[in-house]
C-alpha cells in the first residue's frame, strides 16, 4: 500500500471542502482533497441552482395564469412542455456543475485523490484500500445526503428525492410531497404551477424554517391558496400500487382521503455522511446523527487534530455557511498544532424561494429568550407596492432587545423577502438599534415601506413599557 505525507487532509470536494483545502494551501500547508463521487457540489448539482432553474420557469407559468389580474389576457390555452422544462433545468444545471469541475480540475493533480476514505487512527487515513494519507490534522467535509423515514420505502421505485428531480426527462402528472421544509416548499409549489397534481405533507406542524407561530400561519395561508399544505398531516399507509403509490391520510376538513401520485418526494431532511469514515472508532463522543462535538467558531473537534466543516457538521446547511466554515477549519487545520483562532461567523440568514418568500435573519423567534425583546409586525396585505404588483401576502415581525432597543433578527413570509433580509441581516450585523434603523432611506413607493411600518411598530413598543414580548 502507497502512503503520502501531508500537513492537512480534506475529505470531501464540496463547497466546505474545497473551502478548506484552498484555506489550508493559503496558510502554507501541504494538502490533499480526497473525494469518493462525483466533483460539483450539492447546491450546484442538486440544491441551489437546480431548484431555482425549476422555480423560474414555474414564476413564468404563474405569470400567465394571473395576468389578467393586470387586464393582460393570454389568447389560447397555455401550455407546460415538461420535456422542454426540464430540459433546461438539467442544461443549465449542467453548466454550473461544469464550472465548479473546472475549478477542482485546475488543482494541481498531487492535491486531488480519488476515493473513499476511512480512519485507521486521527493521524492515518485509508483510501480504498490501496494509498494510507498520514496528516497532522484532517478536515471532514464529507456533506450529507437526504433522509428517508422507513413508511415513505413502501413506495419503492416510485420514491424520488431532490436528487432525483432535478435528472427527470420531463414533468410528471403527480406528486405527494413528503416534508413542507425548505425543498419540499420550493419544489411542491414549483412543480405544482407548472401544472403537477401537488399535495404537501408534513408532520409537527412546522413550515420551512419558521418558528415565529404569527409569520408561519400568514405562510400558510398564502401558500394554501394554489397548493394542498398541511404541515401536520395523519398519513395512514403508503404503499406501491399498478398505478403509482396510493395514499392515504387525513385532509385539514377531518375527512378521510385515498390518492393515487405517480411519485413520492421525500423532502424529509437530509442525514451528515459521517458514517463509514470510522470515527466510531476513534475516542470521540458522537451525536445521534454520528456527528463528533466541535467548536462552531473554530469547527476544531474536542481538542483532536480533527475539524469538521459544511453539512457533515449539521449545523447550518447553508452554501454560504458552508464556505466560512471551509475556510476556518482549513485555516485552523494548517495552523496545528497551534491554537485554533474564532472564524468569523455571520449574522445568521436563511431565505426560502417560495411565493410567498420566507426569510429569517438572526437566531429567529423560538431562540429569543422570553421577555427579553419585543415585536414589531406588519401584514403585506395593504402595502401600496405590494398590492400594485398583486403579491400582497404574508407578514413580517421584527424583534428588538427590550433593555436596548437594539435590533436582533426578524421573520418574514412575503414579497422581496430575499432582499429584506439582506438589509435586516446587515443591520443586525452592524448591531443597529431600532432608532437608527428608521433614520435610513425608504423609497416610495417600494415593498421595504412595509418594513418601515414593522420598526416604526417595534419603535412604539420598545417606548412603551406596557408592550408586551410576543
């Protein structure tokens, strides 16, 4: 068996790996990036773009739908070439994945190594059986892959995850989705404006990343308007039939349903590919999910020469977050044995590309200490611009610290929610204060007027000590 020296090891080419290794090369050290599949990234190749190539070509189905809502009426019948559709997604798809493969492959060819790697102790890594890497530290970057509960297998091949969508030759005539999270949201309602028979299945009552009970029941109900949602539904029995999978669950009126779909979606989460590296093997206290403890603002586990990075940590499964966390553990990783330095990790936020759209900046409303803050909210259904463009959905609810009046986060389901966020995230990242918040520009007439309207509603509040948190 071959053996290779090196300072750090990298498992794993995806966003935080190839973060870590050029983190880890720029810190001065010797290091390898070892993947066992396919080069390109989950968000290039089954996440981020994917997705956002299916939604676009669903916005313009829904933009002829409602057109006549402006006077513009659409002559003849409109019609979805599935084939077509899909088509694009996989040829745009296809040139992102090109361009991160591009990127991997102008690495020098000593730093790029084949195959699946185990542990044989945390200095000594084993590839398939034929080269052992001895690293002084080692990055786990292995991301993850979706969650599959074991009622949804009864579907057999008729069970698709994201994965699968996004390599469909065309539309199908049905879907049950399975898990109204982030992808089941996107791809449930995307799907089903392009003319999909679309149901949205969930359990615990939780919709996308929504803790804030307000903004998610807005959410809800604008989402219900053109979808079947139900995010705590009784699912009786799924099974494979001659005509598809049948099943059968509860609908929101009590009334008992059987329906036949050509496919089940599991959106149901996705699981860190921690198993089969042997970390079992290796002293450490592992989580339910096999995720050792680490340090979230270095990523270093414990005090081993291990970090850990992107999805396979579990934590945020975000691109962005991903990236920094590459970069901090592969700095850190080239740095040892010396001590670990805090990474800059940024104010948190997350946005969901429905329609409505979701966002959530800060820790969100369930990680705010009860009676610490206040809110502040607004309904969209009577903003001026909201209402010209005939998007005006959804709420928005701002919080402030009670004692300081300094912004913390906000939750929102509604129009230009990608781009509020952005501003909210900068001013909670800048430690603004409500006041000062309000002394920036709104334009008229926009979509942010309505966030105005929310802080001029936290303002009022945070002056009057009878205001109550929630």
């Amino acid at each position: 068996m071959k053996s290779l020296n090196v300072d750090v090891a990298v498992i794993g080419a995806g966003t935080a790996g190839l973060a870590a290794y050029r983190a880890a090369r720029a810190g001065g050290a010797r290091a390898v990036l070892v993947e066992s599949g396919p080069h390109g990234t989950t968000c290039a190749r089954v996440g981020c773009m994917p997705s956002k190539l299916l939604i676009a070509a669903a916005e313009a189905s829904h933009a002829i739908d409602h057109a006549a809502g402006f006077g513009v009426h659409v002559e003849g019948t409109k019609r979805v070439d599935g084939r077509e559709v899909m088509a694009r997604v996989r040829s745009e798809r296809d040139r992102f994945v090109g361009f991160v493969v591009q990127d991997v492959e102008a690495l020098p060819a000593a730093d790029r190594v084949s195959g699946k790697a185990r542990f044989v102790d945390r200095n000594t890594l084993e590839v398939d059986g034929r080269l052992r890497i001895i690293a002084r530290a080692t990055v786990i970057a292995t991301g993850s892959r979706p969650a599959v509960p074991a009622m949804l297998e009864a579907a057999g091949d008729r069970l698709v995850v994201n994965d699968d969508v996004f390599s469909w030759d065309t539309l199908p005539a049905s879907v049950a989705v399975f898990g109204p999270g982030v992808i089941g949201l996107e791809i449930g309602q995307a799907l089903s404006r392009l003319g999909v028979r679309v149901v949205v299945l969930g359990r615990g009552g939780r919709v996308g990343p929504l803790t804030d009970p307000v903004v998610r029941d807005a959410a809800v109900r604008a989402l219900s308007e053109n979808i079947y949602l139900d995010p705590d539904a009784h699912v009786k029995r799924v099974a494979r039939t001659a005509q598809g999978v049948e099943v059968a669950y509860t609908r929101l009126d009590g009334s008992e349903c059987t329906e036949t779909f050509d496919h089940v979606l599991a959106a149901t989460g996705r699981r860190p590919n921690v198993d089969g590296l042997g970390l079992e093997d290796l002293g450490l206290a592992l989580d339910a999910s096999g995720v050792p403890g680490f340090d979230p603002v270095t990523l270093r586990v414990g005090d081993t020469n291990l970090f850990i990075a992107g999805d396979a940590a579990n934590d945020i499964p975000l691109l962005h977050e991903a990236a920094d966390e590459g970069r901090i553990a592969g700095g850190n990783a080239a740095r040892f044995p010396a001590a670990s330095e805090r990474g800059l990790r940024r104010m948190p936020l997350a946005v969901v590309f429905t329609d409505p759209q979701i966002a959530i900046v800060g820790r969100g409303f369930a990680k705010l200490p009860p009676g610490s803050f206040v809110a502040g909210e607004v309904s969209f259904e009577n903003q001026g611009r909201a209402r010209v463009m005939r998007v005006n959905r959804g709420h928005l609810r701002v919080y402030a610290d009670r004692a300081t009046g300094r912004f913390l986060g906000a939750e929102m389901a509604g129009p230009a929610a990608e781009h509020i966020g952005h501003l909210l995230a900068w001013a909670a990242a800048n430690r603004m204060t409500v006041a000062s918040m309000l002394e920036m520009p709104f334009y008229h007439p926009v979509v942010e007027e309505g966030l105005r309207t929310a802080l001029r509603d936290l303002d009022a509040k945070l002056r009057s000590p009878q205001a109550s948190a929630a």
